[in-house]
C-alpha cells in the first residue's frame, strides 16, 4: 500500500497478541483494507471512487465505529502513557469526522484528496496501535488483560470481523449485507437466533408495523425495520417509512422483492420508476440497483434470497 520508502511498508515479524486483545487486532485487518482500496481508487474514475467510499461507510457502520468505542471504553482505563492516551483520542477523532462526512456526503468524500487523507490517516492509526499502543498495554496490565478475556468474546460474538477469518471473501461479505444494511440495528429487541430458531413463524405486519412506531430509542434514518425471518440465504424484514423518507440506492446478489402492505412506495429500480400500491409486489433480478421512497407513511415487506454458496444445492 506504501512506496518502499516507507518504513512501515517493510514486513515485520508477526506481533504475539493477548487473548483479549486478538479480536480487536483481527478487525485491524479489515481497517487496512479499507485504507489499502481507498488509496488505489483514489487514482480511479469518478464510480470507482464512489464505490470505495460506499464500502469504506458499509465497514465503518459495522465495524470500525464499534471497534473505536471498545478501545476507549476498555484500553484507555489501562493506558499509563498520557501522551498514548491523547494520540488514541485525536486520531479517532479525526477520522470519525472524515467516516461522518462519508456517510452524510458520499460524492465529495469520494474527492481523491479526500480519499488519500482518510486512507493515510486509517493506515497509519492502525500501524501505530498494533506496534506500539497494544503493545504497551498488554505489556503493563497482565491481570487486567485475563480480566477483558470475557469482553474480548463478547465482541467476537456481536462482530464478524473480530472472529478467526473464514473462507468468504470480504468483498463477497460487502455485497451481500449490502441490501440489510439498513436492517442491522436490532438492538431494542431479542437477538437474532432467539426470533429465528422456530419451526413455525406467524406474524400480523399491520400489528407488527404498529409495534415498530411505538418503540424507544432514536428513528434515526426516518424509517423503522424489523427482521422477521433469516436463513440459508433468505431474509425478510418489515419496514416502515415516515413520510418522505427513502432507502438510498443499493443492490443485492439475490432475488429482491419489495411488497406494499400499507401507503404507496416509489421504487427506481434500474433505468425505470414503479408506484407500488398497498397489496402490490415488485420483484427484481440480482444485481439490480434500487431505491425506495414514499411521500406519505407506508409500510412494506421486504425479501431478499441469496444464491446458495458453490457446492450446496
């Protein structure tokens, strides 16, 4: 990623990790990947670049915005150096403003100007963390380091990209939460393999859609979303949009349908504009980019199916 007069881009031996800190560590892998595809797209076309900043605010989202917040909440406490201390504090700072940016204005984050800086800054924050500030951190806090074992395993539960690295690619990852990335937040409600191990599962959307708009906690993004069903590839999750609100663009590897159950949504879908009335469907073809808007309240369902992965029927 670095020119050979870089240091840093000389190999290293590899660092012997804590246990409590090696899922922290893995995620620092994706975070040089991101900072590796934004400096080569920064060179790109003008979609190349979109494209970079649309993964970079997919991994921040769900990932390194979380990671930032465990690092403070669990390593500051057990920082002795204050000049550490303050280098972790201002560098996530500043790149927390430059992924905020990203996800309010993607076409100018996706300048080169401003690409190369977040990617230098993503890159050499990461490099500095795993060789000196984990480093110093496991070296003087043994005890407390067994003590954080408990919470190094809570994150590898809440966040993939803490866990041991599988044989999906990152890529294909990226593509296929892509269409759900407006459906992770299901944190007011019981988790994921609690709602979805039943044999059998009926639900009343108009009741369910209700349920949605009397939740606690900030509608942040002017729609509300639930995730009824999850499995081998199929997902399907309600959706309910205040008025004016939208879905931005998107796409998805599999089968997309879109069914109104309450308003009227208007659907780009590729080169072409649908209204699709309450008890009208829409189905799309894989790869197909989308939008979803509605001017008034509207409630619909949404269902996506993956293909199966290579060598499964």
């Amino acid at each position: 990623m670095r020119g050979n007069s870089d240091p840093q881009s000389l190999p290293t031996p590899p660092l012997k990790r804590h246990a409590a800190l090696v899922p922290l560590s893995r995620e620092h892998m994706s975070g040089l990947v991101q900072a590796r595809n934004l400096q080569q797209a920064s060179a790109e076309d003008e979609p190349t670049r979109r494209h970079a900043i649309e993964a970079f605010v997919f991994v921040w989202d769900s990932e390194i915005r979380e990671h930032f917040d465990d690092e403070e909440r669990l390593l500051l406490p057990l920082t002795r150096d204050p000049m550490a201390r303050d280098r972790l504090l201002s560098e996530h700072a500043a790149i927390r403003a430059i992924a905020e940016a990203c996800c309010r204005d993607p076409v100018q984050s996706a300048e080169p100007g401003a690409m190369n800086r977040l990617s230098t800054l993503l890159h050499d924050h990461i490099r500095w963390e795993e060789r000196e500030y984990f480093e110093a951190v496991q070296r003087e806090n043994p005890g407390a380091m067994t003590e954080l074992e408990h919470e190094a395993a809570a994150i590898e539960r809440r966040r993939p990209g803490a866990r041991a690295r599988k044989t999906l690619a990152w890529e294909e990852r990226y593509e296929e939460a892509k269409e759900e990335r407006a459906m992770n937040d299901d944190r007011l409600r019981t988790a994921p393999t609690e709602r979805f191990d039943a044999e059998h599962l009926v639900f009343d959307l108009h009741a369910e859609a209700s349920s949605l708009e009397t939740e606690h906690g900030p509608n942040k993004h002017g729609h509300r979303q639930k995730t009824l069903y999850k499995h081998a590839g199929r997902t399907v999750a309600l959706f309910v949009l205040d008025a004016g609100s939208c879905l931005r663009e998107h796409a998805a590897n599999g089968v997309v349908t879109v069914q109104a159950i309450e308003g009227t949504l208007h659907v780009t879908a590729g080169s072409e504009a649908h209204n699709i009335k309450a008890g009208g469907i829409l189905v799309m073809a894989p790869g197909v980019r989308h939008d979803v808007r509605a001017d008034s309240r509207a409630v619909f369902l949404l269902q996506i199916s993956l293909p199966a992965p290579s060598g499964q029927p």
